[in-house]
C-alpha cells in the first residue's frame, strides 16, 4: 500500500482500537451508502477492538448478512397486516360513521 494511504489508515486503527467508546453515525434520511458505510465500520470496529477486549464477540458474516433481512421481513410484515384490514374497509361505510 502506498505510505500516503497507510499512514491514515493504520493512525485510524490505532485510534479505533485504543478507544473506550466509539460512536458510529450517519446523517438524516440515510441512503444506501450511509448505512452500508457504518455497517461496515462498525463490523470493521468489533472485529479491531474484540481481540482487546473478552466481552465482545467476533460477529460473522453471515450475522451481519441475516439480520437485516430478518429486520426487513419483520418490517414488511408490520406494514402489510394493517394494510390488508383497512382494504377490506368500504371508503363508504368509514364516511358515513365520520
């Protein structure tokens, strides 16, 4: 790698690693990228800092992988049950109540 690059890098990770606490965020209305970004640092983090510290667990892939698609499935689900009741609404009936 080239001296110009490695230098940040490995002055970040020693940053990261000697750090008590870190704090991973993003701004408002997050796009893919924002997220896909802590994602990755915060993956990036737990794996530096779990080799100083017993308490933290090393996070696999697959973890990292499945649990937004879990989230995302729970998500979906939530949105779709109330919505499939209030189709099964008549607009008419709900008007004439109101």
């Amino acid at each position: 790698m080239r001296p110009m690059i490695e230098a940040p890098l490995r002055r970040a990770t020693d940053a990261i690693a000697s750090a008590s606490s870190l704090a991973i965020s993003c701004h408002v209305s997050p796009d893919g990228d924002a997220l896909g970004s802590a994602l990755a640092l915060g993956y990036a983090a737990i794996r530096i800092t779990s080799s100083h510290y017993l308490a933290l667990p090393e996070l696999d892939i697959a973890t990292i992988l499945v649990m937004p698609l879990v989230l995302g499935a729970v998500v979906l689900l939530a949105c779709y049950l109330p919505a499939r009741r209030a189709g099964r609404v008549e607009p008419m009936d709900v008007l004439r109540r109101v």
